[in-house]
C-alpha cells in the first residue's frame, strides 16, 4: 500500500535521541530514536500503540546541544510492524513547537542537517 505524502517539508535519516511521555496522562518517560526528522515532524519506534491526535511532550537531544528542546508533538499515524517476530510500531508525529523554543530548534536541526551531509560526502 502506497501513502501519498503529505509533508511540507524534507525529512532527514538522522538517527537523533528522543524521550517522550503522554500529555493527557500521567506516565513514565520513554526513550527512542527519531527515524527521521523535519522541521514539521518525525517518526518514531515505539512498543505500545498510539492513537491518532494523542499528545506527547517529547525532548529532542540534538547531537550539539547542551540540553534537549522541548516541543508537543501530536501523533498523525500509527502502524504496527513485525520484524522477525519482533512487534512494534512506528508513529508519525507533527511538532507544535512553543515559539520560546523555535529558534533553537531550527539552528539545531540546520546544524545537525549540514554536519550529516557534510559527514556523508567523506
């Protein structure tokens, strides 16, 4: 099956650490890695579904970064995944980032971009 894409803008194959936790509920903090990132989103691998319109308050750790940048991120899709009976699931997310923590966000995600591509023409 074949989704036709909807973005804005790119995405990038940039493995960056991310913890993440419910806002509507009270819950431990988890811990993934971004599969890919853009301005507008990402995705990433969970072990529990998620719904559509649930809300995470996720913390982005950016390779050059004294700190994590904080953003909302509202799930857009879930989909379950079976490798070699392994089961999880990838989320696609949709980053509603506080206008405090938008400058950072974006000099990161350029920094981050220009080092990966820069790192791959070597």
């Amino acid at each position: 099956m074949r989704f036709k894409e909807k973005r804005k803008a790119q995405r990038l194959s940039i493995p960056l650490n991310v913890k993440y936790t419910w806002v509507q509920r009270k819950v431990v903090m988890h811990k993934t890695v971004a599969q890919d990132i853009g301005g507008g989103g990402m995705r990433i691998r969970v072990k529990t579904p998620l719904k559509k319109h649930d809300l995470l308050k996720s913390f982005l750790y950016f390779p050059m970064a004294s700190g994590p940048v904080p953003v909302v991120s509202e799930v857009v899709w879930c989909r379950k995944k079976v490798n070699k009976s392994k089961v999880y699931f990838e989320v696609g997310l949709r980053h509603k980032i506080a206008r405090k923590d938008m400058e950072k966000f974006v000099l990161l995600f350029c920094e981050t971009m220009i080092n990966h591509v820069i790192s791959s023409m070597r």
